[in-house]
C-alpha cells in the first residue's frame, strides 16, 4: 500500500524524486532537518506567515527559528528582507507556499548559494502547483508536504517529505524506518473522523464541527492537526517521529485517483470569487508570472475580524481564520518561539485581518452565491487592497 502511494505521489511530482511518507507534514520537516545535520544552536530561516508546527519542528532539534517579514502581495517571505536576517549560525531558508503560491524560488536560491545555505521548500498548501513549470517541491534540496484535512489533497492527517539528493534520500530512508508506527487507537480515531468527514460534515455543520474538533484536538480528545501541547511550548511530543498508516495511505490513493478534479474545482471556484471581488472593487489576490497558485485557500483581509466571522456563523457561511498571528493560531507568549512582535510589521498587520474563503469539492456555484451574498452585505468590512490594510 505504502509503495503504491509513494508511486502515485511521484506521478504528480517527479518520477526521480524520493518519496518519505510520515504520520504528519510537520514530522516530515524534523526529518528532512535531521537528515540535512541540523543540530542544535543552528538557525533555520523562515517566513513570519506561518504555523506553529514549523517553528515546533525546528526546535525539537534544538535549532532556532528566524523569521522574515512577507511581501504583503503574495504572503510569502520577502527575499529582499532574508540576507538581514543571516549569521554565522544560519543553515537552512523554508519557502513557503502560502494559500498554495509557491515563493520566488530564484530569489531565495539565489541568497541560499551566495550564502552556501540550504533551501527546503513548505508545500503545505502547495501541492498541485508549480514554479516555472515545476512541480512544487521538486526544484531544491528537499520539500514536506501535509495532507492534512484542509490541504490540496487529504488523508485526514499525513505527510511527506520529498527529495532528489541521493545522500538527502539514504538519511531519510533511516528516519522513516526509524519511526514508530500509529497505535491501533490512532489509526482507529482517524478513520472514524474520515468517516465523520464523508457523510457529516456539510455548510450546515460546518461551524459547530469545527468548534468542536479544535475543542477536541487542544485536549487531545481525537486525533488533531494540532494537539494541545503543540500549542503550548515548543517541547517536542513523546513518540513524535511516527510513521504513515496503511489507512491514510489507502485514502491517499484514493484522493490522487480524483486530484485533477479537485484542483480544476478549486481553480473554477477562485475564478468565481475573482469576478465577485472584482465587482464589488476590491483587490484580488496576486499572481505573479513565475508561479501557478492553486487557491488550497482564497485570501480576504477584513477590517474586523471577529465580527466578519460572527456574522460568518450567524449565516452559516465557511470562512477559515488562516492566519490569526505571525505563528497561527498562537497568540500569546510567542516569545517561547522566539517571535517578537515588532519585528515583522506587515505579516502582524496581515495576520490581525486575514481570513480565508474555502474553494474544497464541496463548495458549489450555488453555494458560492450564498457566499456571493454575504460578502455584499459586509462590503464595508471589507479592505479594498493590501495597502489599505497595511495603512489602517
């Protein structure tokens, strides 16, 4: 089954990549790390637009994350701003594809070799797009996918890490041996949420299912993207090197057989969202030439976040939070990360007002009419671009 998945992956990616698969993306990031000798004391660069889990992943290492300021037009790291942000100590740049846009991958490596670092390349979100043509995750040393619930393709939970290096490939071969694989209860928790998914989960549920789930996942009631203590230090998690279930690759399968569909939809649902913001005057989300954004998310920055998504809930309208702050969804003592606000004024400005719309297989043109409807009625809470956002 594992085999079959990792086949699959490499149909989409590159036939001359290696495949590592693991129980999350964030598993698959320590991995990659370990595999390139990071070792404690060494800095990992990386985008001030993130999920904890990546700052997390670096730190049980014993690394140090140091985060650089995003270009307000595309939410990913600047690389005007990565040589300031360079010592001695410096090892590793994490580009990021944010809402599933790949980074200026010429840019960044081109700061990487004058400095002799590494790239590694966050595809959380970016799976299905490329830079230049290039399949996303396929052009530097290595790259992590996630197939969480939300990401371009899902497994309920998952991840994989991708390589080319032949020496990269050897050491993630022994870390993937190496970890231990889920417990009947974990695998039993996963399959039964990916049923609750399938059959229960609709625009009627939406919010209380999701309430519900993050309730659950903090107190680690279920199997969670984020589990509680996740959220609370960056300690890394007893038996966190896990490995991929047979059930999670079977659903992997699965989802690659439907992948085109899913992402032509995903393409055809943000072209809807693109004419309705273009209507109501408002700014769509930039697509630079070097890159095809696939839309995982469609970004939307509003003045009042809090009560956009209240009203949201009160319409039974899907509206997703990415990112509540510069290391979602933490928001207090972001120092134990080594954040410090200040430092990164326009990802903090973003962060305070970003919401997202969803373009999944289950939003419908009918439904993006309900959503159609809700964003007139709240135009006024609407930022008209990135600049008056910044500049409110």
């Amino acid at each position: 089954m594992h085999k079959d998945y990792k086949a699959n992956i490499k149909h989409y990616l590159d036939p001359e990549s290696s495949v590592f698969l693991f129980w999350k993306g964030r598993v698959a990031l320590y991995a990659i790390l370990r595999a390139l000798g990071i070792k404690e004391g060494d800095e990992v660069i990386l985008p001030a637009l993130t999920c904890v889990v990546v700052p997390n992943a670096i730190m049980y290492i014993g690394a140090k994350p140091v985060y650089v300021d995003v270009d307000p037009r595309t939410y990913n790291m600047d690389p005007a701003k990565i040589e300031d942000k360079i010592t001695k100590r410096t090892k590793v740049i994490l580009a990021q594809n944010t809402f599933g846009l790949s980074s200026d991958l010429d840019e960044i490596c081109g700061v990487a070799r004058k400095h002799g670092l590494r790239v590694v390349e966050d595809c959380a979100h970016g799976f299905g797009g490329n830079y230049k043509g290039r399949p996303n995750g396929t052009i530097v040393d290595a790259a992590f996918f996630s197939t969480q619930w939300n990401k371009p393709f899902s497994t309920g939970i998952g991840g994989f890490a991708v390589t080319r290096n032949p020496e990269l490939s050897l050491r993630l071969s022994e870390l993937e041996k190496q970890a231990a694989l889920p417990s009947f209860a974990e695998t039993l928790m996963l399959k039964m949420q990916l049923i609750a998914k399938d059959y229960f989960l609709n625009q009627t549920t939406y919010w209380t299912a999701i309430t519900t789930y993050r309730f659950l996942s903090r107190h680690n009631v279920v199997v969670g993207s984020s589990q509680g203590e996740e959220l609370k230090s960056p300690r890394m998690p007893k038996g966190f090197l896990k490995g991929l279930s047979a059930i999670q690759a079977a659903r992997g399968i699965k989802e690659l057989k439907r992948f085109d569909s899913n992402l032509n939809h995903r393409k055809a649902i943000a072209q809807l969202y693109k004419n309705i913001l273009g209507d109501l005057g408002i700014e769509v989300p930039f697509e630079p030439d070097y890159a095809e954004h696939i839309f995982t998310k469609f970004p939307l920055l509003v003045k009042d976040r809090e009560k956009f998504l209240a009203d949201a809930g009160k319409s039974k309208i899907e509206i997703g939070d990415w990112f509540l702050s510069p290391i979602h969804p933490v928001t207090d003592d972001v120092h134990r990360w080594h954040y410090h606000y200040g430092e990164n004024p326009i990802a903090e400005k973003l962060s305070a007002h970003l919401v997202n719309l969803h373009t999944h297989t289950k939003i419908d043109k009918y439904y993006v009419e309900k959503i159609e409807s809700f964003l007139r009625r709240n135009r006024n809470n609407i930022f008209e671009s990135s600049e008056q956002c910044l500049n409110y």
